[in-house]
C-alpha cells in the first residue's frame, strides 16, 4: 500500500469585520463585547492535486456587509502560483456568500459541497 500524498495547506485572510458578540449570536449574551472575525479561504495542495476550499466573497459583497475588504482572495491564489482558471476542485463547505460568493471566477472547476 503506497503512502497517501502529502499536502501543503494554506489560510488566504482576505477580509476582516469588527462586531460585538450580540451581532453574532441569536440569544442576548450578558457579556457582550467586542468579536472580531477574520474571513479566510485556503488550499490545499500536494504534488498529485490543488484543491481550493471555499471561494469568499467580492469587493461589493464585502462592502455593501460592513467588511473591510483586504484583496481578493481569488486574485491572491496566483502568489502561490494557481491560476484560477486551471483549479479542476473547489470545495464548498456551505452556501454562506462568504463561502461561495466567487464561484463563477473557477470556470474550469468541478464543485464538492
């Protein structure tokens, strides 16, 4: 039996939100405060495969919510060397638009949700 491939995995930050707990969860919280939240996409790649885990969302998306908006996370994959157009797998882990918001930017891409 041959060794299963290894894999590179990466965290893309791509936007960020300041908030307070009582945005973020349904029942009030006596403690309320600040909850920062980080918006990331990764990939994880080995020398068989690159795999592309969840897709963020656009500049206007981001905006038109309140995000700051760092880059975008499509856009970045090219500083590890992807081309987007050349990405065969995307898996989606749900349909939150900071999740699947750029799923048309993947033409070539076969999607796992």
């Amino acid at each position: 039996m041959s060794a299963p491939p290894e894999y590179e995995v990466f965290a893309i930050r791509y936007a960020t939100r300041g908030a307070r707990r009582a945005e973020a969860f349904i029942d009030p919280d006596p403690h309320d405060g600040p909850l920062p939240m980080d918006y990331y996409v990764w990939v994880a790649r080995s020398a068989e495969a690159t795999v592309v885990i969840d897709t963020g969302f656009s500049r206007d998306v981001g905006e038109r919510r309140g995000r700051t908006f760092l880059r975008c996370p499509v856009e970045t994959l090219s500083l590890l060397g992807i081309q987007p157009a050349e990405v065969a797998h995307v898996i989606v882990t749900h349909l939150h638009n900071d999740h699947a918001g750029n799923l048309g930017l993947f033409p070539a891409a076969r999607f796992h949700l």
